[in-house]
C-alpha cells in the first residue's frame, strides 16, 4: 500500500514538476484566441539572466492583462542559433508554424516565402525610422516583411595603456601589435577557427577593397576576378599577423567571440577584433584595463566599415483576427523605439532605430555606446542569401587552413569556392 | 469415493475457445506489437533516411524536392570525403584500440587488485566511470579548457615550467586529432574497463589457483587463463565501441568544431555541419547513409575474423 503511495505521490510530483517547469502560456487559460511565439532562450520570459526574463514577462504579462481575450504561448527554440532556424523551417515547411517567432537576421531571406506583411500596422514614417541596412533585409517588393529589432557592430578593442593611437590599417596594427608581443604581452588576437565570427569579423577587411561574396542574382562570385585578390589579402594579412609574431597560433581555435574570453580574462592582451558586446563580458568577468574602441583596420586607410548582425522578428499567421494583437504585442516587447530604448539598458542591445538615440536614454550616456552607434552609420550585414551558410563553412575552413600554414591563402581560397560552387544551385 | 477432477479452465477456453488463437503456434501474433513499435521508432526513419538521400531536399524544401543521385555524386566526388574519410578511420581506429587496450589494463589492475583484497579498488572503479557518464558535450568543453593554450591551463603549465610560452594543442592539425583522440580514449575506457571486468569475474578463480601452483607466472596465467576467456566480450566490446566512436561528434563539436580547418572533422560531424549549417537535407542523409555503410562492413568484419578464430581453436 505505501508503494503504491510513494508511487502515486512521484509521479504527480513529476507531472506537476512538468508543468510548473514549462509553464508557458500567459494569460486566461480560457481565453478564446491563443497567440504562439517561438523566440530564443535569452529573448524570452525563460532567460537565464534575471534582468532579460523580468523585461520580457512583464512585457507579456501587460499585454494580456488589456487583452484578456488573448492568451501568449510562449515556445523557446534551440540555443544553437543554426539548429533553432532549422527547426523553424521545417515546422513552417509542414505548416506547423508560430504566429511569430524570432529569427536570426542573415537567414531571413529563407523565411520570406512564409513571412506575412505587416504594412498595414506600421506607418511609412515608422519603418524609415529603421537603420538603412535594416530597412533592406525587412522591406521586399514594397512588402514589410519582418523587423529587424537588435543589432551588433564589429570592431577593435585596443588597450588604451599600452597602445597610444588605434591602428587604421594592417601594417599599423602588425607594427604595433608586434612590438607589443615582444615585450611579453598577447599583441592582437582575433577569431581564425571554425565558427561563423571568423568570416564575420573580417568580412569589412574585405568589403572595403570592394569585394563582393554575391553577384546581384545571389551566384557566388568570391572567387573570382578582384573578389579573389581582396580575400587572398585579408587571408594574407592573417597568416603574417600568426608568422610575425603579432598574434599567437592559438587563435585557430577561436571560433567564436566567447572562445576569446579566457584569453582575455588573463588580461595580455593588448588590441583584439570582436563584436560590441564583448565589452561589458569583459567588464563582468572583472577585467579592470582602460579599453578604447576603434573601427577595423583596413588593408589602405579610407572609410570605415563594419559587420552588422542581430535578430529579427517575423509574422506567420494570415489570421486577420490575430495580426493587429501581434503588431501591438511585437511593438511592446521590441519593434517600437520606446522597447528598443529599454531593451538596450536590459540587454545592452544595439537599436536599430535612429529616434531611440535622441531618447536621452542612460545607455547613451556611455561613450563606447554612443561610439558604436556611429558605426551603425557605416554597418553593412552579411549576404541574406540561400548560399551564404555554404560560403561561411568554406570560408571559415580557408581561414584556418592559413592560419595554421597548412595552406596558402591561393590554394585555401580556391578550394573554398570550387566547394562552394559545386553545392550552388542557381 | 473419489473426487471427480474438474478441467482446469485457462484464458483459452473462454469466449468458446476463440482465444486459442494465441497459442504457440501462432508466434507471430504476440511478437507483432513489437513489430509495430520497431517498424515506427526503428525501420521507418531509416527508410526515410534513405529515401531522403536520394533526393535533393533542404531543411526549408517542404514537399517540393526531387529524386535525385546528385547528393551521393557530389559526396563521393569531393576530394574533402576522402579526407574526412581517412580522419574518420584513423580517429576510429585508434580511439577503439586505445579504449580496449587500457579498458583492459584498468579492468585486469582492478580484478587482480580485488583478488589479493588490495584496498581502494572500488573507489578505482567509480572514478574510471565518470568519463563515461557525463555527456559528450561536457566533455568536449571540459578538454578545450584543459587543452587551453594560453598559459593558465592544466595542460599548458607543465610546458610553462619548462619556458614553452605557447604549447600547440588544438592550434595545428596533427596535435589536434591526437587530442581529440586522446579525449574519446579517455570518454570510452570505462564502458571497456566495465565489460572486460565483468567477463573476468566469470572465470573461475580455481582455474588462476592450478596456474599458480603449476608455477605459471603472471603473464602466463593472463595470456592462457583470461585472454581466451575474453574472447565473446572483446568482440562486444570493438563492436560497440566502433559504432559509438563512428558517430561521435557531440565531443568534437565543443572542442574543435571540426578544426583547424577540417582536420578533426570526422563524418558524424560532417553530417551535422551539412544539416544545420549548410541546411542539405539530401547530402547530410545520403553521407549518413555511407556512415551506416562503413559501420555495417565493420561489424560484419569483426564477426568474420573473431568467430572464426574460435572456431579454428575449437
């Protein structure tokens, strides 16, 4: 008899568990409408981080308090942000998907055919408040068909104790930063191995010599012509940043912006690439160093450049009845200038949206803040195209090819395009 | 006067008899509810799998996709599969050798330890197990932090001691697949150790007891005595240990990425790359079904060689 107690007493724990745990819908159960979002763990009422969660739940938890008609299912995706969007095609392949969901900016171009427009909720003034780059990637043929609601820059950290002037351009920073190797201190490291912030941050380098990944038709032409020659500069520039000493081998295994932040910790090194937030990670693994930002050095001094990223959001439901409840539930929690200025306290994101600068909102009040916003002036994103995670991969392995010598840039290059260009489909 | 025996009346004579249908003789009735749960969970993706590998199908394709070689074509013709593949055999090939070999160092430590009450053995015996039991992934972040090469890892401050500033471990190619074996070595040991162990306190401790009366040594009572006898749980154990190490990538993935470049990219890692990064639903399944081919051949090997030297010895 206790067995069958204690058995009983485990598995309503265990399903009463089940619920509290994943307990995400907001709002009266018996609400007649039902709105389903899928969104990332760290843009969600699931954060880990106790600051992003509150924003987002309360958020939520306004909205269906003056709608009580409404209820918000909330279903987090995949952490790993290629994995995420592939769950979401295929739901959406199968019509099996959310009313909205979050979704990673350079793979928007494969949500298109899925996306609804959602001009009739925004005014033409509304949407040209959007950043330029932005307005591209969210506005085809006259259609609105997504927001692009957080953004990143790339750029240099320079350590402003050890190096006097920021480097402009490649030979700068060699110098500089070899001088600094010599004198016992990591002199600039940036990401080499296999993970997407390797092609990205050094995609400006590239850009600036007029490179172009993508013709207008979206064929790959990195290959080709001046194309070619620009990136076997950039792969040039790496592989004598490794020789010459200026950064260690060690950076082939940089991946990703955190797999810098050990190296980081250790507080050596003196100038390194990475992407804006990287800052305040810094700052909350307590790093005390005085850091300057600079833009990227570039292979000749002239305009600056940088390599935006972010997220969007987007509308799936064609239900007339739903879409303006998901305008105004997407505008609460980030698409209006009012949440754009809230969230860059909360989570530090960069807006994508001129009017929130003149806000007066304390993140401004920071100078790194206000300087990456400059660079938004100059920020390109990365190709939305079907082929471009194909170029990526291949890129990403040429680069750590050179890297560690086992290539030359010529033959590392070739062999990323011939690749390519055997998987493209026109 | 004697009682008159009633029939007993069993789950057959109800319902008039009708039940007799699910006797002995009809064995395919009781195993088909198994069939089912097989056919669903087991046969069907694999069918899929299989189809999909034959078409030209990407994650966001839907139903419009068409059959097609042109997945196994561009697999089989890129000069990179064959590097994979030759990664992929020497990752293999010393990952289950290395596992087998020190599976049977610690597990003959371990039973010679407990035969002469030596102890601690079974605290031995825990520890060994860890590597098995956390997930790969942690274990693949656990190795990238000691093989950090900035200086303050586990592994680089030998190195420092003796003025190596900057020891090369997952910075250049070799290093870097000697790692990543030494790493899954390390993982597997304990699934071996716990097979070998096993099978050796099968053998009748009698048997060890003549030898050493005879005056065999110890050598010879381990080359006489318990290799034969582990003969049926070593061929387990390679069989196991291939296949698992054969779609190995939640290790690699945290620790190289597959890198530099792709000299640590095995296949199972491919495989993945090619879903979630390159989004080729058609090239991951038709790769996937190589990887299947190969670990199918193996195992298929491994009976051939093994049961046939025991047939010979018989």
């Amino acid at each position: 008899m206790m067995k069958l107690v204690f058995g009983a007493a485990v598995s309503a724990a265990a399903v009463l568990h089940g619920q509290l745990a994943f307990a995400d819908v907001y709002g009266d159960p018996n609400a007649p409408m039902t709105i389903t979002w899928v969104t990332q763990p760290t843009q969600s009422p699931e954060a880990g981080n106790e600051r992003y969660a509150s924003y987002y739940k309360g958020k939520i938890e306004a909205f269906v308090a003056a709608h009580p008609e409404v209820k918000v299912d909330v279903t987090l995706n995949s952490n790993n942000g290629n994995a995420g969007m592939t769950k979401l095609l295929e739901q959406l392949a199968i019509g099996q998907g959310p009313d909205f969901a979050t979704i990673d900016s350079f793979f928007v171009k494969r949500f298109l055919p899925y996306l609804t427009p959602m001009n009739d909720y925004y005014t033409e003034e509304e949407v040209n408040d959007f950043f330029p780059f932005a307005r591209e990637a969210m506005v085809v043929d006259g259609k609105l068909k997504a927001f692009w609601v957080n953004t990143d820059v790339r750029n240099i950290y320079y350590r402003k104790d050890l190096v006097a002037t920021p480097p402009k351009t490649w030979d700068e920073l060699l110098e500089v930063a070899g001088k600094l190797s010599e004198e016992g201190h990591t002199g600039y490291i940036f990401p080499a191995g296999r993970g997407e912030a390797a092609v990205m941050e050094h995609l400006p380098m590239f850009w600036a010599q007029g490179g172009e990944l993508i013709d207008e038709d979206g064929k790959p032409v990195f290959g080709e012509g001046a194309n070619r020659d620009a990136w076997i500069n950039v792969l040039t520039f790496m592989r004598k940043a490794v020789e010459s000493g200026a950064s260690p081998n060690r950076v082939a295994n940089f991946g990703s912006e955190s797999d810098m932040q050990p190296e980081l910790a250790r507080g050596n090194t003196a100038i390194f690439l990475g992407g804006c937030w990287m800052m305040s990670e810094l700052k909350s693994l307590g790093d005390q160093n005085d850091w300057g930002v600079a833009d990227i050095p570039l292979m000749t001094e002239g305009k600056p450049i940088t390599a935006v990223g972010g997220w969007m959001t987007g509308v799936f439901t064609d239900n007339a009845d739903k879409l303006p409840f998901i305008a105004e539930l997407q505008k609460m929690l980030q698409t209006s200038p009012e949440a754009m200025d809230e969230l860059a306290v909360v989570r530090d994101d960069l807006p994508t949206r001129a009017s929130v600068v003149k806000m007066g909102s304390p993140y401004f009040q920071d100078p790194l803040n206000i300087a990456y916003m400059e660079m938004l002036e100059f920020g390109r994103p990365r190709p939305s195209s079907v082929i471009y995670p194909t170029i990526s991969v291949e890129l990403q392995v040429a680069i750590s090819d050179v890297v560690t010598g086992a290539k030359s840039p010529a033959d590392a290059l070739d062999a990323a395009f011939d690749k390519v260009m055997a998987q493209y489909k026109p | 006067m004697a009682e008159t025996l009633k029939p007993v009346r069993g789950p057959r004579d109800f319902l008039g008899g009708r039940l007799r249908v699910f006797s002995e003789d009809n064995v395919w009735l009781w195993l088909l509810p198994l069939a089912v749960l097989i056919s669903f969970f087991y046969l069907y993706p694999v069918f899929e799998a299989v189809r999909f590998s034959f078409t030209d199908a990407t994650t966001s394709s839907g139903d419009d996709y068409s059959y097609t070689l042109r997945s196994y074509v561009q697999t089989l013709t890129l000069p990179e599969f064959y590097a994979m593949v030759r990664t992929t055999v020497i990752f293999v090939g010393c990952s289950v050798i290395g596992q087998v070999l020190f599976g049977m160092l610690i597990a003959t430590l371990v039973y010679e330890g407990e035969m002469r009450n030596l102890p601690g053995f079974g605290i031995v015996r825990a520890l060994v197990l860890v590597g098995w039991v956390l997930p790969g992934v942690v274990l693949g972040i656990i190795w990238k932090l000691l093989l950090d090469e900035s200086g303050a890892s586990f592994m680089a401050i030998p190195f420092g001691m003796f003025g190596i500033r900057d020891p090369v471990f997952l910075s250049a190619p070799v290093p870097a697949l000697a790692w990543v074996i030494i790493a899954n070595i390390w993982r597997g040991t304990a699934f071996a150790m716990i097979l070998q162990y096993s099978a050796m306190k099968t053998i009748p401790p009698e048997y060890h007891e003549a030898a050493t009366i005879d005056g065999a040594s110890w050598f010879q009572r381990f080359r006489l005595i318990t290799l034969p006898s582990l003969r049926n749980i070593l061929l387990i154990n390679l069989i196991l240990a291939t296949i698992s190490t054969l779609n190995t990538f939640d290790m690699i993935m945290p620790l190289t990425g597959g890198g530099p470049g792709r000299s640590t990219e095995v296949i199972a890692l491919y495989i993945y790359n090619v879903v979630f990064q390159e989004f080729d639903f058609g090239r991951g399944a038709a790769v996937a079904v190589v990887l299947s081919l190969i670990g199918i051949v193996l195992t298929l090997v491994y009976f051939r060689i093994l049961t046939n030297k025991q047939d010979g010895f018989e």
